[in-house]
C-alpha cells in the first residue's frame, strides 16, 4: 500500500512536472477545462429558464445535487481517470512493460499521464456545491454539516471504485471501455437530477445493485430534509462510508482476478 | 477515387472487426438515451411544447441523439486522437509522402466508419427507445432519405472540425486538451444535451448558426418533419455552407502546417 502511493506519487509527480514545461499550453487546458465541463451545468440553467421545479425539485436543490456529484467525479477522474487506458495497453502489449517494474501495477496505471487539468472539474463542481449552499433553505444540524464534505470524500471513492472495476473488466473486454463509461459518465449525469425524475427501477438499480445512489442521493436528500430513495431508511444517509468501503474489497478481488487472467498479445 | 472508396470500406470493416466494443457502444448509447429520456419527460411535463416539440418529438429527438452521437463522431471520434498520435510521433511524414491526399484519405475512413456505426449503433438504441417510449417517427416514407443525406453532411461537417482539431498538434503537440474542449462544446452545440431551439435569445441564434448544429440539430429537425420543402433545403445549404468553410480552412491549416513542420521522433 505504502509502496503504491510512493510510486504513484513519484509518476504522478513527473507527469506534472513534465506539463508545466508548457505553462501557457496548460493554464489554457485547465481554464477549458473548468469552461467546458461546466457546459451540463449551463443545461440545467437553461432548463429552469423555462421551469420552476423538475420533479418536484427546486433550483438550489438540483445545483447541490450537481455540486455533490461533479466534485465526487472529479475527484475520482483526477485521481484515477487514467485508468480508463488500460484497454489500450492490453491491445498493444504495452502493460507487460508495467508488470515487471517493481512497483504495483494499479498505482503504476492510476498515475500513467497523470492529467492535472483534471481540477478544473473540481473547481467547477465546487463552485456549484457553494453556490447551491448559499440558496438553499435548509434547518443545518451537525450531522448535516459534517455530512456534506463526507459525502464528497465517499462519492469519490465510489466512482473510484466503480473505475478500477471497469478497468479490470478491459482486460478481458479489451475494447470494452465503453461500458465503463455508462457508469462513470451516465452515473455522474444521472446523479445530477433528483431520484423522482426517473423509472423505479433505474432508482432501484443504482441504489441496490451498483450502489451509485449513495455518492449523493441518499446522504444529499437527508441534507435537504426529503424522504431516502427506493424506501431506504433515514438513517442509511451515514452509511455511505461503509458503502463505499464495502465497494472497494470487490473491485481490488475483480482487479486483482483481471492482472491474473491477462494474456500479453505477444507482439 | 477507387483508392478512397477502398479506404472507406476499410474503415467500416475495421470498425466491424470490434464487435465487443460495439456491443459496449450499444449498452451505453441505450443507458444514456435513458437517462436523458428521463430528464426530458420531466421537462417536458412542466413545460408541454417546449422549444416546439411535443412530448413524443422531445423524446424521439433524445434517441436520434444516441443514433448520432458515435456516426457522427461527436463523441470522442478516434480519427482525430490517431491522426494527433501520428503527428506527435512524426509518423505523419510518412503520410504526406504517400500519394494520396491527406484529408480526403481521413475523410473517407470517417464515412466507412459512420456507415458501421449508424447501423449498430444507431439502429438498436433507436429500437430499445422505441419499445419503452411512444417515438414520433416520420409520416412521408421520403424523409428517412432527406435524413440520411443530411446524417451524411452532418458527418462531413464535424469530420471538417475534427480534422482542425487534430492538426492544432502541429504547433501544441499535446493534443489531449484540445480534443477534450472540441468535444465537450460539440456535445453542447449540436443540441446533444438540449435542443437547441429550447435555448434561449441570443445564445440560441448563435448556437444554431454554429456549424455544431449540423451535426444533430438540423438532421434532427429534418426527421421530425420539421423541415420540409424550402426549408428542408435551406438547412442543406447551411449544413455544405460550413462543410465547404472548414474544409478549405483545413486544407489551409494543413499548408501551413506541413510547410513548417520539423518531424517528431527519431
């Protein structure tokens, strides 16, 4: 473990080191970045340009919904987005070189271009989490206080999850990693919008079966005092933490399995 | 004119070859298609007829949306990340020496691949769509036709963007946050995340005069018999008015480009 995030913190580091060679080119990149990755956000702007309420949710309450998530993704894109590539290097051999260095693989392709423009969607989830804090109209407690920066934290640590899994999974699907992105990029939109907006059963699946739900819709509807999605009790709000944890085991087992399984191409 | 015909062949039987990641293609096109149906129901429960559409065209225009988004290439088109590779790695001095010439060849590999992936992808997250949601498909047997050929302008539109996109490497060499803005602001502008008749005042003039909107909003409107007669015609000239622009302004870029290029690698 101490030997992943020491090699991780070394490549990650020359990775930077190596983009700020070209300040200009990366103070550019970061600004898009923070522009464009907020263009879903201007959506949803532009839609209660026309509506007061969507599914029975205010404004602020959709922005903190947006806030929560976007930040959680972020997090989880800075830290580990990379691995999405792992598809690539499974196609052209190029992972075998990574097997034999003396550091752990994970940490070696969590790091792999390590993209710092990547915080300009933090940035961008961040300033609409403040924002959304500022409108809403909530009776704050401590519990709800402290739920909000946890509920950040385990929502990265979730997608994180949900990532390393999807990468695991490229190394059998080699050009499957489309199907990561239907729960990396269509979970952070889904979870942009109230729960009561979709079908039952996408609620119910992403509560019980990928347990999405718990980045920000259980904890965040306690925060604005509504009832939990898919009849979960309040309480369950605190249980992300423990989600989350329990949502690491599998995935480091289904990484762990995907390395072993791993046939070079050979060329 | 053979050679690129072969090209384009090429380009759909490779695209062909990967039959997993165009079964994952399929999955998340129909979980996306989903998601956004369901934001639009809301939307469009609140706000009936909004932008023009009724609740069935609002949701018929979310899965156009998916049968577009990978034929089109609006969504991470993998030509321009290997065209940028190929400059970064100076391969592309090979490719200028071949006799073929350089945009045409890109192009026609990008229509062999929007061939495949409007058949794979376009056809099934239609058919997906159309079982959970009432889709208002077109009365006149003749506008899937005009909707094809303003598809096939549409791609020749985003493939001109693209192809600038990628020759922007000749002078930034990383290719990665560029690619990454072009992409995000297609998806806004071409009406992917919203129609764009739903935005409003001046940001909606602007973004239907920007040529994004080729890409999804005009074939769109063209399906949903929105535009018909002169006014189908007009959304023709606007979609080759463009195509023609950043086609030339490619071929411009690209004689500057290769005029000072120091190859890469070694």
């Amino acid at each position: 473990m101490a030997d992943g995030l020491r090699a991780y913190a070394l490549i990650a580091a020359m990775w930077v080191r190596s983009t700020m060679t070209y300040r200009f080119s990366f103070a550019m990149t970061l600004l898009s970045n923070f522009v464009t990755t907020g263009l879903d956000f201007v959506v949803i702007l532009l839609m209660f340009g026309h509506v007061r309420g969507l599914g029975g949710f205010s404004f602020a309450e959709v922005a903190f919904l947006y806030g929560t998530t976007s930040t959680s993704f972020g997090l989880a894109d800075l830290l580990l987005g990379q691995v999405s590539r792992l598809g690539r290097r499974v196609r052209d051999g190029t992972l075998d070189t990574l097997l034999v260095r003396p550091a752990p693989v994970l940490a070696q392709v969590a790091a792999d271009r390590f993209a710092l423009r990547r915080l300009g969607r933090i940035t961008q989830g961040l300033v609409v989490l403040v924002w959304s804090l500022a409108l809403l109209d909530v009776a704050w407690t401590l519990p709800k206080v402290l739920l909000v920066p946890v509920m950040v934290v385990t929502g990265g640590v979730l997608f994180g999850s949900v990532m390393v899994a999807g990468a695991a999974f490229q190394i059998w699907a080699q050009d499957g990693a489309e199907v990561v992105n239907a729960f990396t990029y269509g979970g952070n939109t889904l979870l942009q919008y109230p729960p009561s907006v979709f079908a039952g059963e996408l609620v119910r699946g992403v509560v019980y079966v990928v347990p999405l739900a718990f980045v920000n819709w259980v904890p965040a509807l306690y925060v604005l005092g509504r009832a939990a999605p898919a009849g979960l009790p309040a309480w369950s709000a605190f249980l992300s933490p423990l989600v989350a944890a329990a949502l690491c085991v599998p995935a480091a087992l289904f990484w762990r399995a995907g390395l072993r399984a791993y046939r070079s191409t050979g060329s | 004119m053979w050679l690129y015909a072969a090209v384009a062949a090429g380009g759909f039987r490779r695209h062909a070859t990967y039959r997993m990641a165009t079964v994952a293609g399929m999955f998340t096109n129909t979980v996306f298609g989903f998601i956004l149906a369901y934001t639009y129901v809301a939307l469009w429960d609140e706000r009936p007829h909004l932008g023009g559409y009724d609740m069935s065209e609002a949701l018929t225009y979310v899965w156009i949306g998916q049968a577009l988004l990978a034929t089109t290439g609006l969504m991470g088109s993998s030509f321009e990340e290997e065209l940028i590779e190929r400059i970064k790695t100076g391969d592309i001095a090979v490719d200028l020496y071949r006799p073929a010439d350089l945009q045409l060849w890109w192009l026609a590999a990008v229509y062999g691949r929007a061939a495949f992936q409007l058949l794979a992808r376009g056809v099934v997250p239609m058919a997906v769509g159309s079982l959970a949601f009432e889709l208002a498909l077109p009365r006149n047997p003749l506008t899937w036709a005009a909707f094809l050929l303003s598809v096939a302008l549409g791609v020749l539109v985003n493939f001109a963007i693209g192809y600038l996109v990628a020759l922007s490497a000749f002078w930034l060499l990383d290719g990665a946050g560029v690619v990454q803005v072009a992409w995000l602001s297609g998806l806004f502008f071409s009406g992917m995340l919203l129609p764009l008749t739903v935005f409003p005042g001046t940001l909606g003039e602007v973004a239907r005069a920007l040529p994004w909107s080729s890409a999804l909003q005009v074939p769109a409107d063209v399906f949903l018999e929105r535009r018909t007669g002169a006014r189908l015609a007009e959304a023709y000239a606007f979609q080759a008015g463009w195509a023609l622009v950043l086609l030339a302004g490619g071929r411009v870029l690209q004689a500057v480009a290769t005029r000072r290029v120091v190859v890469q690698g070694g």
